[in-house]
DNA sequence: CCCTCTGTTGAGCACGTTCTCACTCGCGCA
DNA sequence: TGCGCGAGTGAGAACGTGCTCAACAGAGGG
C-alpha cells in the first residue's frame, strides 16, 4: 500500500512556521527573510523564499495587525455608494488609501443615525485605522464625538457637525449657492425657487445636513440681498427625485410660477426637470434650470444644464490624505479643507434682460 | 500636589483584561458574561456590564479572527465604484453581506489584471472569507483560479471566465442583446450598429469581458439571422465614453450611415447621445438608439431611452447570498444564477414600418 | 456523614505574527 | 591564549480573544 503523500498546498493556509520547517529554520528566520528585517545568510534567504513559494505562504494580516496595532484598513460610513456623487467621493477615498497602503471598508447610513451608530461600532471594532464619515444628522452626533474622544481618526467629508473636533473636507456651499443665484438675479430673474432637503426622522432625530443648508442659505441670503421675497411654496421640503417632482409640479402649475429653479442636489435636479417635462414647460423659454454637481447625464439633457460642478473624486482623495495625516499625527491641528466649486454655463438658463 | 488622576477612558481602548480587573472578576468571567455563553451569576453579570460601559470597552475583532479564523468581512473586486453599474452592484453586495453581519472591503481594478491581481493578494493577507468578483480579463486568470485551489471563497458577477469553477451571477447578456436587436429590425431597422468594447491590455493581456462580447454576439446573430449583413464600420472598437463618440460621429457623417445604433453598456450609450448630437441629427428621425442598462438619467433625455434594464442591484444581493452560502457549504455544487432583464420602450426608436 | 450533581469560577492554551534577547561561531587583535 | 566583535540564529514574549478543563462550593438524597 502506498503511503499517503501530504498535499503540497494545504486548504486552510499555511502559516510561517510551515514555511520555517519546510525551509529548516526556526520561525525568527524564516520571518525575517520574508519581513526583510535583521541579518540572514543569503543561504537561508534562499532556502525560506522557495519553501514560501511552494507552500503558497501568504502573511496573515489579522495576525500581523494583532502585533502592530494597525489594521491598514479605513472605514467609510456614507449615506449610499449608488448616489452618483458619494460613488465618486468613494472612489477618490478608496484610491488616496489605497497608494498609501490602505484598503476601504465601506458602510451605508442612508442617512440613517442607527446606521450610523451600528455601523460606527463595527468599524470600531475591527479596529480600523481611521474613519472617513457623512454625518447623517448635526443633531445626533454623541456617538462621533465619543469616537474623537476615544482617539479614533476621524475625518468629516461634504458636510460636517458643527463644533466635533475633526478635518473636515467639503466644498463652499454657501458661497456656491449664492453666487449661482446672483448670478442668475443678474440676468433678470426674480421668481426663483429652491425645494429644500425634507428631515426625516423616524427616531425623532432632526437629519439636518450641513451642505444641503448651506446651499440653501446663500441662496435665500442672495434673494434678500437684491429685495426679493421667497414665498414659501418656493422652497417646499421633500426628500428624494420623486418628492421633489411632485413639489416642483405643483408649483409650476400655480399662478405665481417662478421663473427659475435651482436643484440643490443631483437628485433633486432629476426631480425638477420630471416635473417641467410633466407640465410641458420648454427650458429655458418657460422656466429656467440650475443644479448642484455635474453629473454625467448633464450634457445629455437638452438644453445642457447649468451647474454648480463640485470635485467629489476630490473630496475623496483630500479627505484620504487628511486622514492618513491625522493617523501619522494625531495632535495635529485640525483643519478644514474647502475646496473650489466651478460654474459651468451650458443653456439651461434664460437670460430675461435680452428680449426674445 | 495633587495626584494625578488618571483618566477613565484611556486612550488605545481598553481589554477584555480591564474589564474584568474593574469589574473584580477573571478575564474568562467577564468574556462568558459579554460574550453570552456558559453560565455566569446574575451578580458578575452586572458587574463586568457595568465595567464594560464605564470604560468604554469595544471588542477586538481582530483578536476574535485570530480565534474564530472568520473575519467576517467579504472582498469585493470591481473595476469601478463610480461607474453607476457597479455601484449598485456594491450597494447590494453590501447590504446582502450585512444583514448577514459581513462588512465589505471594496477595491478597484480599472479592469487591470495588475490591479486585478494586488487586490486579490491583499483580500487573501487580510483573510477575507469571500471575494466578489468582476473579472478584468477572460485570458488571464490564474489568479483566480489559483484563489480556488486554496479554497477561496469566489463568486464571479456581471462576466465570468469560463471554466473557473465558481459561483456566477450575471443576466442573460446574449439573449437581451439578441432580442432588443430582433425588435429593432423587427420595426423596419437594417442598418444598425453596435460600437464593441476595445481590448487594452498594456500588460498583454486581451481583457475580453463575456458580458460585453455576449451582448454583441447577441447583436451579429440577430443580424445574421435576419439575413443583415453588418459591415465593419458599424463595430468600431472604443474604450469609454469619448471614443465611443469619435467613432459614432465618423460612422454619422459616411454615406452608409446606419438608422439605428446599440449602446452595449452607459457610457456606450453615452458616447452614442453625444455623437448624435455632435452631428445635429433627431432622434428618433434621423437615427434611432437604444442602450444596455437603465439609469437615473434615460428618462431626462428628449426623446427618453429604450432600453434593456438590468437588476444591477439584485444581482449585488444574489451574489452576496451565492458568497454566503458557499462559505457554509464549501463543498455544494457551484450554481449559475441568471437574473433576467426588462425591455423597456420608451421613444427613441423609429418604427419605420409606419409611414411618418 | 458521604456522595453526586449542578452552578460558578479561574487557569491556561491556541491563533500567527513581530520583535527583543541571548546564544554560538568564526575572526581579528592585543 | 584571551578578549571583543559582528553576523547569524533560535527561544520566547506579546497582542486580545474564545473556549476547554479542572476546581470549588453548596444543595439534596441516601
């Protein structure tokens, strides 16, 4: 009878000590020859490589992060990767990680503080490095604040709680939205409407989001600055495209239609132009569009649409080395990063000061 | 001098040591009462719950792996999170795996082999207990196949490579394309093309992805079976959105210009609509198109978007079940899920059977 | 009184790695 | 010969957890 002979590559993985005896070393050696650290004989390098090489020997990183107390890993609670804006910022993020090493555990909040919370303490508990964060509410931020007190890294990305001691990366909303609307009272608008972010809070918390209010706020201030009064059916809350189609329908259908809307968001743009293709409103003739970040779809909608265009891939990538930089540095100063919008004219908008 | 207090909530977290020091039990005491298992006294139960919360104690689950050898995080490799398709594909994998209590660490490929291949590594060092993967090339795959022989957890979604002998999660790409191509001819169509996926293999590599060649083949067989002859013009190959254009606009202008054209995926599609409009043609008059997959932006084109939609975020889910259940069962015969796809009509094809 | 059974507890091993410490050996120099 | 020195090596600790094993106390039955 034959005897048995051991399979060469075991299921289950071989680990370093596998690799020493198959090499006829002792577990230090063969970990340094494959660590590169402390003295080998070229002899011993040699002999450890090729028993590496047969047995497949992979580091385990659990077992090597249980040692040096990183994980190499970042966490990433988001309110949702399938909005086009937060897929970017990902990807931004996932790459600035990842040329420094780190890999990306991603979490979904939908805006969602539980989520937040749940998703918090499982990112907290394994342990990852650091953790770039959407907060869904300003309110209900306890658990980030712990966290920072905890000495967890933390940076805060697109908006961001007032008064929590982290970076912050975002864009200058408030700016943005008010030089868009100025812009657009300039040509001779005075009827200008903007549906605000809904709160939604099925566990009693408020979900203000910082961004979105900025947004809103330079517009209202850019309204009042040239005398204009914002009814408020002018600025009905709604959440999400489908809520935003039926406000704006609704609006556009009353006496006092205004003659221009502003999307604060990708989302609620989409919603918008639902509603002026459902009343068989011609844009820019009958009604203006203006929206928040440039999209891919944005040229493909005729006419082109006028945006405030925001780098979310940078976003990503600038809160990636704000994070990594507070991992290397954890008493660093906190800063804010505010990154540049662009407005990007296309046709969506109708200069009323020109007849015709 | 005062002494100095030291501070309740260290820093670096605290141990399951701690606890049980603070709360006057053994470290097996406290382990048994957090961790719900063998029987602990009402009294001690309290005790170390009360130490748990006073020091703001957090499981180490990287500790825990090393025990349990299950990380319970899965691995997603995909070529892109900011392509819509794919990010919800991850939204779904991401909510299959956790409500299941897997967490998700996304890495991107760009469809590179290369990039292919450092992520699998890392997944594998990082001890992931299941790979999502959309593979970057059918060619060069060993790899993968190699993950397998380890006993490698894999589910391959969108495209696979044929003869890796693992789960498969994609939609009927042959017969959506065969189908929406047969309609199309059906209403009068004979000239219609399809711009094919260029192969870019800077590594030498051929990166032929199924999905993509199957919904093309899908194209020529209906062609062929219609007795069509398509000439090789109307299958320029291009990479992404502004290739696609190029090579769309160039067929346009010729004499031979087709009535109608098939995006194989969105930026296909894309690339199609900006062609057209380059050139000034009315769709659906002058030329018809249709795409593969339905995102937020096909009904805010004028006309909107025929299309073949597909389940991106149910295929996601699946193949988080697929990944889950073979990692219960690693030796359960490996299953090919086909979800279907929905022909949507909307008005950007011209039946040209009707006169008008 | 002794024995058994059950509830509760603590000691200690294992996971796989990184890294420190101590040891051996060969060589050069006083 | 004695000593120091450096290269190379092995033994073993540490990280924090899950879990097994043995011990111990108290209750209850014979």
């Amino acid at each position: 009878m034959l005897p048995v002979v051991q399979a060469s590559v075991p299921a289950q993985g071989s680990s370093i000590f596998d690799v020493a005896r198959e090499a006829g070393v002792s577990r230090a050696t063969a970990a340094r020859a494959l660590g590169g650290y402390g003295s080998v004989s070229e002899e011993a390098r040699r002999r450890v490589e090729a028993a590496a090489e047969k047995l497949g020997y992979s580091v385990n990183s659990v077992a090597r992060s249980m040692v040096t107390g990183q994980t190499m890993t970042l966490g990433a609670l988001i309110a949702d990767v399938s909005n086009p804006f937060f897929a970017r910022v990902i990807r931004g993020f996932t790459d600035g990680a990842r040329s420094a090493g780190y890999d990306v555990v991603l979490v979904n909040t939908d805006e969602t503080v539980d989520s937040e919370i749940h998703g918090l303490k499982v990112l907290t508990e394994k342990r990852v490095d650091g953790i770039l964060v959407a907060p869904a509410s300003e309110e209900a931020s306890e658990h980030l604040a712990s966290a920072v007190d905890h000495g967890q890294a933390l940076v805060q990305v697109d908006r961001f709680v007032p008064g929590l001691d982290t970076d912050v990366v975002v864009v200058n909303n408030y700016e943005s939205g008010y030089q868009a609307v100025k812009r657009v009272i300039a040509i001779g608008h005075t009827r200008i409407a903007a549906p605000l972010q809904r709160t939604r809070g099925h566990d009693g918390h408020a979900n203000l989001i910082s961004s979105m209010l900025e947004r809103h706020q330079g517009y209202r201030d850019a309204m009042a600055e040239a005398g204009l009064t914002v009814p408020s059916a002018y600025t009905p809350p709604a959440h999400g495209r489908s809520e935003v189609r039926t406000a704006v329908a609704g609006m556009l259908n009353s006496a006092d239609r205004p003659t221009a809307v502003f999307g604060l968001d990708d989302s609620f743009t989409l919603g918008i132009i639902d509603a002026v293709y459902g009343c068989d409103l011609v844009v820019p003739d009958q009604v203006s569009i203006f929206g928040f970040d440039d999209t891919e779809w944005t040229t493909v909608v005729r006419p082109p649409l006028s945006v405030i265009a925001q780098p979310a891939y940078d976003l990503g990538t600038c809160a990636a080395q704000a994070l990594l930089h507070r991992i290397h540095a954890p008493d660093a100063p906190r800063q804010t990063h505010v990154l540049p919008t662009t407005w990007i004219e296309r046709g969506s908008i109708r200069d009323l000061t020109r007849t015709g």
